[in-house]
C-alpha cells in the first residue's frame, strides 16, 4: 500500500513559542548584566560577582538558538515569494528599525554609558551631547579605549541579520533548487544519534575558533562570531520544514538536557575559578571549556526545539500578540533597562528590590511601546511592523425609492 504523502509545513508554531520565549530571556540576562562582573553600557554600583555563572546559564546557546530560529522564518518566506521579493522584504523589515535605533534608541544608552565611565568630559547636556555622538567627535575614552559614535550596540543582532539574509539571497539567486535540496540530504543524515552526535561535533570544530576570534559585535571584525551565527541561521533554514527532524528533537530532547545540564555546571565553575578581569586560563584548559561550551550550546537546542515541537505546538491569540510584539520589544528593552538602571541605583533600594523593580519597568515600558506603535501606522516601519492597509469604504446603499422603477 503506498504511503501518504508527507504533510506541507506551512507553519511552525512551536518555533514562534521559542522565538519569543528566547527573546524574553534576552531581556532578563541584559537586566542581570547590569549586575553582573562583566562590562557593560551601565553598572549598579554594587556588583554581584555570582551573577557571572548565572548568566552563563543562557549566554552559549541562547542568540545560536535565536539566528537558528530567524533562519527558520526565512525560510517560510522564502518558499512564498521570489529572491527579489524576499530581498525586498528583509530590507523593509530590517533597515528601518536598525537605522531609527542608531539615531534614536541606542543614543540614551550611550549617553549614560558616557557619564558613568568616561575619563574625558562629557556633556550632560542631551542635546549637545547628541550633536557630537552623530559627528563623531565625542573623544569619549576611558582608560584604555574611546568610543565610537554613531554606534548600534544591542542592534548587531540586527545588522548581522540583515547580512545574513543578503547573504541567503545571493544563495538562493544562485543555487535555490540545490539549496532546498540540501535541507533533504540534512534529514537523511541526520537520523538516530547523528541528529546528538553531528551538530555537536561541528559546532566543537567552530568554537575553537574563538580561541583565535574572540566576539566583538562588531560587523567587520568578529570572524568566528559571523562564522557560527551564519552556520546555525542556515541550518535553521535548511530544517525549517522537515518533520522528521523535528520529531527527532523530540525524541533527543531528554538526552539533550542531559547533554546541557552538566556541561553548564562545568562552564559554571570554570567562570567561578577564572572570573572576569583576573588573568586567564591556560591555552589548554580554554581549549577543553570550548568543548564543553559546545556541549552545553548544542544540547540546550535539542532540548529547546524538543521541548517546544512537543508542548508549544499550538496557535492562538497570545502567541499572535507575542510574535508581532518581540522585535519592537527587542528594540526598546535594552535603552529601558540602562536609562532605568542609572536612575534606580542613586535611590539606594536593596538590590533584590531594585532588581525585580528593573524587570517590571522594563518588560512594561517594552509592552507600552508596543501598543502604541501597533496603532501609529507611521511608526510600525520603524519597528519593524508592516504598514495597516487603509480601511476598504464601501458606499452605503440607499434604499429604493417605491415611486422609481429599478434600473436593469
């Protein structure tokens, strides 16, 4: 008897569930890296040095899992339209935002990272200090470094994005049919335990490279971070549609927690034992935490896309509300948790109060903006929401008058 054809994948709810779930923790870590020992746009004045393993929590797999994900989408797209139409879309989706954010969003943030770390004088004046982040000629340094302006920070996501996505078009231009051909060979191979074993084995091979390539967030100079977020976007392509490997995630997603969990308390300790700012590790032991990070990387994502194929597979209302809402929520969050951050700390709140207050007023400055932006159709470009069509008229029909024969 022959088998029915596989189902057409038009849709991956589970996928969209992870997507803003991941976003949403995104905006948890950049409220705990205002706490935390590393360096960021603004500190609380009272650090917590425990919140470095914290943090190392989501920080291997978290933006992988992300780009894995935007792939994904793009490829639903992709199938819809053609490589000029798709170009055409990324480009209205992406440019605008990231170009309102460089001269709207991002300048508060620099702002007050200026204040609080800058040796050289700043202006506290907004306004003066906006003309000079715009040219260029702010000269704010610190010790060891200056910073330049106009700048993107949290946005490289974004921009990296946008590359990725002309990047993918110019694949698709050249090789579309044996790119989509790619994906099926992907689901070929990997079956069983290659699905645990290959991914993990490739993604050790790419985080060696760090070792050589540290991450900048800077587009042209951040090698193994283009390498490996290019890798799992297109990855994320090619598997978009594939319901063999989702149920493979499923049947994996145990083994891939069980992957993930001790590899993080390994990263854990190593972070504890060689915190930021004391001198590093040996070349050798770095090299071994690249495997382990690996290891934690990949088995979160098993466990991520397993999970969600298995209990975030359904539509609704929320889930609408959610995905429409997560870019501008990216776009906002950020410039909310550093304004409210440096505000917060002169007021002296015990730090798990001022904490838990930071979180609130974020999420609900990210949820604020969102309304009103969904409802300004002049805004939605810039925060990556489509236009409104305008309302159809229809012309209300006057009844017929009784003494007035109707027309044929």
């Amino acid at each position: 008897m022959p088998s029915r054809p596989a189902p057409a994948v038009t849709r991956r709810p589970d996928l969209d569930w992870i997507r803003v779930l991941a976003f949403f923790t995104l905006i948890v870590f950049h409220v705990g890296m205002f706490y935390g020992p590393w360096e960021w746009h603004v500190k609380s004045p009272h650090e917590v040095a425990a919140m470095a393993p914290v943090l190392m929590a989501t920080s291997p797999w978290r933006l992988s899992l992300l780009f894995l994900v935007s792939g994904a989408a793009t490829r639903f797209m992709a199938d819809k339209m053609t490589v000029a139409a798709l170009t055409k879309a990324r480009l209205a989706r992406l440019v605008p935002p990231l170009v309102f954010a460089v001269l709207v969003l991002v300048p508060p943030q620099t702002y007050y990272q200026v204040i609080e770390q800058a040796v050289t004088p700043v202006e506290t004046y907004y306004p003066a200090f906006y003309l000079k982040y715009l040219s260029g000629t702010g000269h704010w340094c610190r010790v060891n470094d200056c910073l330049t302006t106009p700048t993107y920070n949290h946005m490289w996501f974004v921009s990296y994005l946008l590359a990725y996505s002309l990047g993918l078009s110019v694949l698709l231009g050249l090789a579309g049919e044996r790119l989509r051909a790619a994906g099926t060979q992907l689901e070929a191979r990997l079956v069983g335990w290659r699905l645990m074993a290959l991914p993990f084995l490739a993604l050790c091979a790419l985080d060696m490279l760090q070792l050589r390539f540290p991450i900048t967030h800077w587009m042209l100079h951040d090698w193994y971070n283009h390498v490996l977020s290019f890798t799992v976007f297109l990855f994320g392509f090619l598997i978009a549609k594939s319901l063999p490997l989702r149920d493979g995630f499923i049947r994996w997603r145990w083994w891939g927690l069980a992957l993930a969990v001790p590899a993080y308390a390994v990263v854990a300790y190593y972070t504890w034992a060689y915190p930021f700012g004391a001198p590093p590790a040996p070349l050798g032991i770095r090299a071994a935490m690249r495997l382990v990070y690996a290891a934690q990387q990949w088995g979160a994502i098993v466990a991520a896309l397993g999970f969600g194929a298995r209990h975030l597979n359904r539509d609704g209302p929320v889930l609408r509300y959610l995905v429409q809402a997560v870019f501008p929520f990216y776009l906002v969050h950020q410039t909310i948790t550093v304004v409210a951050g440096h505000n917060l700390a002169p007021l002296g709140l015990p730090q798990g109060l001022e904490a838990a207050i930071l979180v609130v007023i974020t999420f609900a400055g990210c949820f604020a903006t969102y309304e009103i932006v969904r409802r300004v159709n002049f805004l939605r470009p810039w925060f990556g929401l489509k236009r409104l069509a305008p309302p159809v008229k229809t012309e209300a029909v006057q009844p017929q008058s009784q003494t007035q024969p109707a027309q044929a």
